[in-house]
C-alpha cells in the first residue's frame, strides 16, 4: 500500500436529513452544507428516467453517452470528440490527476480551493503547491501562481467561481495568466458553479479549441439539481482526451444517468428559473451581510464564504436552529449554501444569534 493512502482519512459525508432531525430533536432542517440545489432538477429528468425500459437492465450502457454527448455539445457549441465525462466531476478529478502526475510532479492550487484537488495529487505521490488568494477579496494571486511553478509543475488548478470563497476570476485574466503557462503544464478550470455567474464572458470553455494545455469540468450536480445521480464532463483537447479515455472506466454512466442528464440539459428554461432565483437570493443574503458590518467574499457561486471567528461554536448553535452548514473547511470561515427564501430569512435571524453566543 502506498505510504501516501495509508495517511489518508476517509471522506465524511453528510448525515442523511432524518438522522439529524432525530439527533437534535429537529421539525425542519435546511440543509445547507453541500452546495446542492433546494429546487431540484427539471421534472422532465424524472419523466425520461420513468421511462426507461427494465429490459436495458441485463446489458451495459452507451459507453459514450452518446445523447448525452450529443446534448452537451450543441449546449457548449464545442467538438463532441472533445466530450469526457465522468461519475460527477470527481471522477475526472481523480482521472486528470491520474493520467498527468507522477511522483515526482508538482500540482500548484489556490489556498483555500477545493480539496480534491490535493488529495489526488497525494494519492498520485505527487506534490501539492499551495499559493494564498488574495486575503483581502479572495481573488487568486496569479501572479504568485506563475512564481511558483518550477521544472516539476504539470498542473495547475482554478476552481472557477472557487469553492469554498465563491470569488469569481473573469475569462480575460485567465486568459492572460494561461498564455504564460510553459505548454508542458496543463490548466484545469473546474466550472461547477459557472451556472451561477452574473457577469458576462462566465466560461473559458471556448478557449479550449485554442489551448492544448487547458481543460475544462463542469457539473450537473450543482445548478442542474442533479447531485444524486453524479454526471460530469470535461472539455479538452487531443493528446489528453484520448488518453483520458484510455483510463476511464468502460460504461461508467448508467443508463439512467445518459438519460436524465440529456433531459436536464435540454430544459435551459428550468435552469435558468432556478439560477435567476438563487441570484436574487445572494444579493438579498450579501446585502444582509454587508449591513451587518460582517465580512465575507463576494461570491457568484450559490454559497457565500463568511468570516465568524468560532467556526465550530457557530456551526453547531446553527445545526441546534435546524440550520445545516459547512464548518468543516476553516477555524475561522464558514460556508453556507442558499437555500429557499424562507429559509435564507429564518437563517438571518438565527446567524446573528449564534454570532452573538
């Protein structure tokens, strides 16, 4: 076994909602820790899983998710040859970094980001390099990024909006920061909360087809409301697409999900529903928040990263209120996801209480 794995601690998952409920005697629980969508998918993603025949059940799947591909494609108006996709985007997560780091590879990422991100470099051996965002607005020191690459780095990461500060880096900079990158390193932007972005130009996706070194993911677990059925896909470019699909798994997207992800992705008008509801409701969340005098990032993602000081003692006085939050990823950052607007505004009240404790 790897010294690295031996090392590793398992993931810990959210407690299904019953088992909190029971545990702190609660009548309603918002959950609002993994960033998932309080609307749900389009009911058409239901209606075509329905359905579905029992009989595709004694043989294998479409082992290139064929309508699906075909779907997003004309979404992203990119090459269908330039399609992966993954069990969420975790799954290419763990295939990008299997396929390009080695051991003795450096990986650079923001600091903080999304820890999947170093956990498979560690998985892999390999080194992770973290560089501070810019403590003041959480924007990534590109910069500092292009100091610290070295004759070893064959991967940099950007969360773009970031998870967990939800800080936005616009098209242009990106663009700028990667045609400074040496070809021989490879530039993930993981798009998981594009979806949400209020400014124009929210993707690099089309600059793809221009850059050989850089790969776009993207997620259907997040805007799509589709968390449970774990589809993701990436956007890149040969050499690294045909390998990509060398270490993939054959068949690793059931039927099920070709099926309801093709019906999420072709109902734009219920995603676009949904995306302008949780717009409104960060705007009225980080407005309370500003008013408050409380600090945070601005955030163009579904979730806001907020300075608390205790992030346990807060935490948990929020949990005892029926509030469930991430107060996992900082000692003094906590990160809450939007919820429904009854909810939001119950939050307010109860924040500012725990606050106060």
């Amino acid at each position: 076994m790897k010294e690295t794995v031996k090392k590793l601690a398992a993931y810990q998952a959210e407690l299904p909602e019953e088992v909190v409920k029971a545990k702190y005697g609660l009548q309603h629980l918002a959950r609002l820790s993994a960033n998932e969508s309080v609307y749900g998918p389009s009911p058409k993603v239901g209606e075509a899983v329905r359905a579905v025949s029992d009989d595709v059940l004694g043989y294998y799947p479409d082992g290139q998710a064929t309508p699906l591909r075909e779907a997003v494609a004309d979404l992203t108006q990119v090459n269908p040859e330039n399609l992966v996709f993954g069990v969420g985007a975790d799954e290419l997560i763990q295939l990008l970094t299997r396929t390009i780091l080695t051991p003795e590879s450096e990986m650079i990422v923001p600091d903080p980001t999304f820890g999947e991100y170093a956990l498979h470099a560690e998985i892999e051996q390999a080194t992770a390099v973290k560089v501070p965002v810019n403590p003041a607005d959480g924007h990534v020191d590109f910069e500092a990024m292009l100091a610290a690459i070295t004759d070893q780095t064959t991967m940099i990461w950007l969360a773009n909006p970031n998870n967990p500060t939800g800080v936005f880096e616009k098209t242009a900079d990106i663009e700028a920061f990667l045609t400074k990158l040496p070809s021989t390193v490879t530039l993930v932007v993981d798009e998981a909360y594009y979806d949400f972005v209020d400014e124009p130009d929210a993707t690099v996706a089309p600059l793809v087809s221009q850059y050989k070194n850089l790969v776009v993911l993207r997620t259907l677990s997040k805007a799509y409301g589709l968390a449970n059925l774990r589809i993701g896909y990436g956007i890149m470019q040969d050499p690294l697409y045909t390998a990509m699909q060398a270490v993939r798994l054959p068949y690793n997207l059931s039927t099920y999900q070709i099926v309801g992800g093709t019906a999420a992705i072709l109902d734009q008008d219920y995603l676009a529903k949904n995306v302008a509801a949780f717009q409104s409701e960060r705007t009225k969340f980080q407005n309370f928040l500003r008013d408050e005098g409380l600090t945070f990032y601005e955030s163009q993602a579904n979730f806001i990263w907020i300075k608390v000081g205790e992030t346990k003692k807060v935490g948990q006085a929020l949990l005892q209120s029926g509030y469930q939050v991430n107060d996992r990823l900082n000692s003094e950052w906590i990160r809450i996801a939007l919820g429904t607007p009854d909810d939001n505004e119950g939050l307010k009240e109860a924040f500012l209480a725990a606050l106060k404790d």
